[in-house]
C-alpha cells in the first residue's frame, strides 16, 4: 500500500508542479489560463481511471494468462476510446472554452491541445500500473511517476521561460509519456506480451 500511495502523490506532484513553476516563471495570469486547460484535459481520465480502479482486483485473482489477455483489452480499448474523444475535443476546443469561461480565456485552447498526446498517453498508463499493482508490483508505478516528475521539472525549467504556458504543458505532455513507457516496458516483461 504504500508504494501504491508514493506513487500516487509522485503523480500528484507532477500533475501540479507546472502550475506553481508557471507562478513563479511567468504570472497569476498564466496559472488560471493554464488550469482551464489542466481542469478541461483531466476530465478525460475519467474513463480509464474507473476501468484501473476496476481491473486492479480483477487481475489480483485472475491467472497470468487472463490478467496478460486482459489488460491488453482494456488498454487498446482505452487507447482507441481515447484517441477519438482527443480528436473530438479538438475540434471544439476553441468553442467550447468560449462558451464556457469567455474569449479572454481563448489562450488556454493551444496547451489543451498540446496536453491532449500526453492523457492519451497517461489513460494507458494508468491502466497498465493498475495491472502491475494487482500483480503485486506497484514499484514499477512508483519508478515511472518519479522519472516523470524529473523529466518534467527539468523540461518545464526550459520551456516555459520559452514558450508559457504551452511550454508547461508540452512538458506535462512528454512526461506523461515518459511515465507510460516504463510501466508498458514493465508490463511488456512481466507478461510477455508483445506490443502489438
């Protein structure tokens, strides 16, 4: 459990270090425009995070073979899910913020685009570390939400003094990346699935 709950509140902390880096590089104003982005991108972990919350006890009492066929399932159906809903909340990105929070924060639809490639991203990920902790492996969780956290510090230091709040979010968006690929490699090993 408590490597469950360090890795929990390593992610924590790389879903909201760019907002105080973003305080402290630029200004006020930057971290409101850059939440909307954050606040509207996150609401499309939803779906994956209730299938992790989910296929955790599923793989802890199912053999190896069910828990490998499984989470391969679920993570092409959540990386297909996701894709779709991504192109879609592109498309009305620009209205929707309008609508919703006003032309003045129009400047939030370009980091909401770039954060998009990186939930995509995360909503896999989050589902194959939930297959690694039924496994009784939430280590590899807790190594992939630390490198993430480093890689984004060290990439929102140089790109947000060059690109704002989009530099933040292209940041955010590789470290989720990041993340991603270690518990795939992981999950990739342990079960001996292949990528495709």
């Amino acid at each position: 459990g408590s490597k469950v709950y360090l890795a929990n509140s390593l992610s924590f902390l790389n879903y909201r270090l760019d907002m105080f880096l973003i305080a402290i590089i630029l200004n006020p104003v930057s971290v409101g425009l850059y939440s909307i982005a954050v606040g509207i991108s996150e609401k499309l972990l939803i779906v994956p995070g209730a299938l992790s919350t989910v296929l955790f006890p599923k793989v802890s009492y199912s053999s190896v073979a069910e828990a490998n066929d499984l989470t391969a399932r679920i993570s092409r159906h959540v990386l297909f899910i996701m894709i779709i809903i991504s192109v879609l909340l592109v498309t009305v990105a620009s209205p929707l913020v309008t609508i919703f929070f006003g032309m003045a924060f129009l400047p939030s639809v370009m980091p909401l685009i770039v954060l998009l490639p990186g939930m995509i991203a995360f909503s896999i990920g989050s589902v194959i570390a939930a297959d690694l902790s039924g496994r009784g492996k939430p280590q590899f969780a807790v190594y992939s939400s630390l490198a993430s956290l480093l890689v984004n510090i060290i990439l929102n230091i140089f790109f947000i003094p060059k690109w704002g709040i989009t530099g933040a979010a292209l940041a955010s968006s590789i470290s989720y990346w990041v993340d991603t690929l270690i518990v795939l490699f992981a999950f990739l090993v342990i079960s001996k699935n292949s990528l495709t």
